[in-house]
C-alpha cells in the first residue's frame, strides 16, 4: 500500500516538494516503527533542492496495544480534530485505553516517553506545575527522563536559545499522584480522546 503524501515547503529555500506522511503506526504490529516515531525522525524530511532537514506535521494517530495507548497528533484543523474524536469514540474494544490529543510532534514524543516509564500525564503536568512555582519562571517543561535508583526525574525547558534541564524528586510525582487520585474529577475529565496539557490542567487549580 503506497504511504499517502503531503505537500510541504522547505524553510530555506522555499522549494515545496512531496513529503511522504503515514497517517498512523501500530507499533504493536510494526514495533521497529517506534524508534521513528520517538527520535522524530519520522517527521524530518530533507529539501531535495538545498538538503535543509525540515520538521513536517501531519494528522498522525499512534497507537501501542501493549500500553493501550493512542495519541493523535493534530494538524490544528478543528473539523478534522473533531470528526477523529467522534471515529475514536465510535470505536469498540478500546476499553482501558488512554487516547491523548498532541499539537506537535514534540508533544507526541514526550507523551510517548511519560507512558514507557510508566507514569500518569497528568501527574507529571502537576508536577511541572509545582516546579515552575519552585523555579519563579512561567517556562514550558517537558518531561525527558527518569533515571537512577531514586527515580530521579528530569524536565528540560528553553531559554536563551538552549535547553536547561532541572532534576526533580521522586516524591514530588508522587506527591502529585496522590494529588490526582483525591481529585476523581481530573480522572473523568480525560476520558475520551482529549488533549492534557498545561491548559488543561489550569482549569483545574487556578
């Protein structure tokens, strides 16, 4: 089957040029797919004119059974976001799943990197929440990894055109868990395919 295609123009040069765009990977079926979802290499294409390494966005629906995961990335067209909530919703069989709405493959990447370590996004936005009080900085966290026996996390966030990384403990996802199971109501709101970012959570705690 031919992979479906979109055009796309080069940043540097302007050449627009087809761009192959998958519109979905099961990484259950097609598990060597996943290191080119979570490298994002799979949305890297280069200009054939002036060989500038382009990043494309396309609506792109990624799903791992194994974790009972989807993620949809969007293309910002509300219409098209809209009828894709409704197919997931018409869906059968997705009982237990967790589906997650993303704005860019950035998001996607980290979502994908949340649900590997076995954590719940919504307490790690709680717990970027806490960090960015701590920090004094209205800055946009990201999780990156967790490491080490204490289970040390690390979040990263630009500033001055470079990527700062600040570790955080355990227990302050923890704590922020805990936070998330006395409050069923943040449970309830992400059912569904819904998007769970800093806005999201805001809602919740301003």
């Amino acid at each position: 089957m031919a992979i479906p295609s979109i055009k796309a123009r080069c940043a540097k040069c302007g050449k627009v040029s087809e761009v192959q765009a998958p519109g979905s990977v099961n990484v259950g079926t097609n598990p060597e797919m996943k290191e080119d979802v979570c490298s994002g290499r799979i949305f890297v294409w280069n200009c054939p004119e002036c060989g500038t390494a382009n990043l494309a966005r396309w609506p792109f629906l990624y799903h791992d059974p194994q974790q009972r995961l989807m993620l949809w990335l969007s293309d910002g067209n509300a219409s098209t976001e809209a009828r894709m909530v409704s197919a997931i919703a018409a869906q059968e069989g997705l009982e237990g799943y967790t589906m997650r709405i993303v704005d860019t493959p950035g998001d996607l990447i980290e979502k994908i990197s949340i649900f590997d370590a076995g954590l719940d996004d919504i307490a790690v936005e709680l717990s970027k929440f806490v960090t960015r009080q701590e920090l004094g900085k209205d800055v946009a966290l990201r999780f990156w990894r967790i490491e080490g026996a204490d289970h040390e996390i690390t979040l990263a966030y630009p500033e001055n055109s470079q990527m700062q990384m600040v570790q955080i403990g355990f227990n302050v996802y923890e704590d922020s868990a805990a936070i998330v199971r006395r409050n069923p109501s943040l449970a309830e709101a992400a059912k569904g395919l819904v998007r769970i970012d800093r806005d999201w959570l805001e809602r919740f705690i301003a």
